[in-house]
C-alpha cells in the first residue's frame, strides 16, 4: 500500500509536471 501511494503521487507530480511545461511551452509560442 506504501508503494502505490508513492507511485500515485508520483504520477500526480509527473502529470502536473507536464501540465506547466505544456501551459509554458503554449505561451512562448503565443508570444
């Protein structure tokens, strides 16, 4: 059980991750 709330947490921190970088990556191609 401690495993896999690791792993969902990671999951959570790598899609958030990618969430900024997506919303960044948007932004200086708008600019």
């Amino acid at each position: 059980t401690l495993e896999s709330a690791k792993n969902l947490m990671g999951d959570d921190s790598v899609v958030s991750y990618n969430k900024i970088s997506t919303e960044m990556d948007l932004k200086s191609i708008l600019k």
